[in-house]
C-alpha cells in the first residue's frame, strides 16, 4: 500500500538556524507534496514536487525528491519562531490510488527564539 | 479569489445522534473537493473525494457518507454517531486531482 512518513516524530532548533524534515514513501507516486499545519488550522501548501523534478525551492523552503530511494526532504533556512508547525508529506497515488493523498504522521518543528 | 467555507466551526454531539458538516467553495467552477478527518495530535485521512456534482469517492469507511449537491458544495452525514468520529473534520478543493490543495479552517467535532 502506498505509505507517506516523515521520519522524525519532533524537531527542535533556534531561531536562524536550518532544519531539514525527511519522508520516505512506497509504491510509485505522480508528485510529493509538503504541508504546514499551524495549532488549531488547516494544513497549508508548502511545495509540490513531481516526480520528475528533484529540486524545487519556495523562497526559504528547499524540497528534494529522490524516486529511486523513494525519499524527500524539506530544508528550512534562516528559521523563526512562526515556522513553529506540524510538517507533512504527502503523496499522490497513480492508476487506482489517482485522486488519493496520503499524508505521513507529521513532524512538530519547535523554533525556539 | 477563491475562499472555502467550513460550517459549524464546532460541534459536540452524542453517541447516537446524527451529524451533518458543511462545505462550501466561492470563486471557482467545478472544483474537485475532498474531505478528510483527524483525529487530534495525528494525521489527516482522506475520507472522500469528488470530480462533479453528484459524483463522490469514497477512499475510508468510517459510517460516514458524503454528498455534492451542488457544484460548490459538499456535505459529510451521518445518521448515528460513534466516539470514534471525534476529530478535527477538513474540507479541501483542487483544480485538478494531481495538483495543490486547498483546506479549509476545519470543523472540531467532540463526540460524547
């Protein structure tokens, strides 16, 4: 079955400092997608990725995906205390999974000033 | 621009008793809808999804049953709640199924 997770539960970091959240998936996917969720909000869009991109960057976001590892990372650079969030991946299925986003457990980011 | 509508923006309800949740989407024609459940502290769900009016997938079994009665529109029911539908209930549209999507601000439903 097709399975999205970040591979980290929380991470914890200083204001300025860089973090970078991972995910690793199975089964074929047609794009990866990054999401911010803010306490008591719905989830935000940070990057979509297809899988024939390996890079893309969203001002201080950076998101790589590998397709034969099946795995993705989302950098942050020079963080602050608002990217404080719940980060998910999530995948978007082909053939029967077409229409079916799949998200991973989340990773809490905690940005300390 | 478009913006999405979610009602009530809380609810607690009984064991039993039926439920009806609410979705609406302003600025765009024929948008792919979605709506997705989770439960606190843990991921989001993909319940349903539909491409037209009157057409829904359905991708989890929870009791729940969703319908598209009009093309901005999108309702999740069901007639007997369980404790396990306690959670925080998302509606989501797309311009297409591959592409970004865009949540809504949620409904916390607390069944006791």
């Amino acid at each position: 079955s097709q399975l999205a997770e970040e591979n980290s539960w929380a991470l914890s970091v200083h204001e300025g400092e860089s973090v970078t959240v991972n995910c690793s998936y199975k089964t074929s996917i047609t794009a990866l997608q990054w999401y911010r969720q803010k306490s008591g909000k719905g989830p935000a869009q940070l990057i979509l990725i297809r899988s024939n991109e390996r890079e893309k960057r969203n001002g201080r976001l950076r998101a790589t995906l590998d397709t034969s590892s099946q795995s993705s990372s989302l950098s942050i650079t020079a963080t602050r205390c608002e990217d404080t969030a719940v980060y998910f991946c999530a995948t978007e299925g082909t053939g029967a999974n077409t229409g079916k986003l799949t998200f991973g457990h989340g990773t809490i980011l905690r940005v300390h000033p | 621009a478009q913006t999405i509508h979610q009602w009530p923006v809380a609810e607690i309800k009984a064991v039993g008793s039926p439920l009806s949740l609410g979705c609406t989407i302003k600025g765009k024609s024929s948008p792919n809808l979605y709506w997705y459940w989770q439960a606190t502290g843990g991921t989001l769900q993909q319940l349903f999804y539909s491409i037209t009016v009157g057409q829904v997938e359905s991708v989890v079994q929870l009791n729940l049953s969703a319908s598209r009665p009009k093309d901005d529109q999108f309702i999740l029911s069901t007639e007997k709640l369980l404790l396990s539908h306690s959670g925080f209930y998302l509606c989501a549209w797309s311009l297409d199924l591959q592409d970004t999507q865009y949540f809504g601000p949620g409904t916390r439903l607390l069944v006791l």
